[in-house]
C-alpha cells in the first residue's frame, strides 16, 4: 500500500481526535502570538481554524512574515467567531526576553 504524501489532514480532524476539549479551551482563548510565521498553507490553515473557532479572540500576532501582503490577503478572507479579532502581521520579531525564553522551552520539548 502507498502512502499518498499530497493528503494533509484538515486542521478540524486533527483537533477532534485530541483527547482534550478544544471547545473548552476556544472559548477561553484570547490572544495568540505565533513567531517564525512563513505563512506556507499548512500555517495558513492552522490560523484559519483558529480564528473560525476561537469565540473569545482579542488579537493574533504574526511575527516574522516573509510576505506580509501576501499572508494579509490570505486572512482578510478567513470568517472570524469573535467579532472583536484583530490579527497584526509584521516581518520582524520582538526581542523581549520573555518571548526569547518562551520560545526556547515550547520548542525543547522530546517528542516520540
């Protein structure tokens, strides 16, 4: 049997067949914050689903976008939960120390 390396499943598959309730987690989530965004479709698809599904979502921050305009018009067509959204683009990344160490222990973690 061939393994067909064009599928890519949705993100809404992935989420349902975690074992903790993203509904629970949706409705609480207010500000995301993602770094190194290159906006390839998986990410794209990634953020779409977020924004569809997050009720609570005050703000995104997409930082180190290599096409900002690009990713931009992408989003403007997304639907949003939360009429209060707002999703910021920007090529650079800030530098504050917290983001630094943050970034280094979500990324340290031994997967299987």
């Amino acid at each position: 049997r061939k393994w067909d390396v064009r599928y890519k499943p949705k993100m809404e598959d992935y989420w349902q067949t975690q074992e903790f309730s993203s509904e629970d987690i949706f409705m609480q989530l207010r500000t995301v914050e993602i770094k190194y965004f290159e906006g390839s479709e998986e990410e794209l698809e990634f953020v779409r689903y977020l924004l569809e599904n997050a009720h609570a979502m005050e703000k995104m921050n997409l930082e180190g976008v290599r096409n900002p305009t690009h990713v931009s018009e992408r989003i403007e067509k997304f639907s949003k939960a939360s009429s209060y959204a707002t999703v910021s683009i920007s090529r650079g990344i800030s530098k504050d120390i917290e983001s630094f160490k943050s970034f280094f222990v979500c990324n340290s973690l031994d997967l299987p």
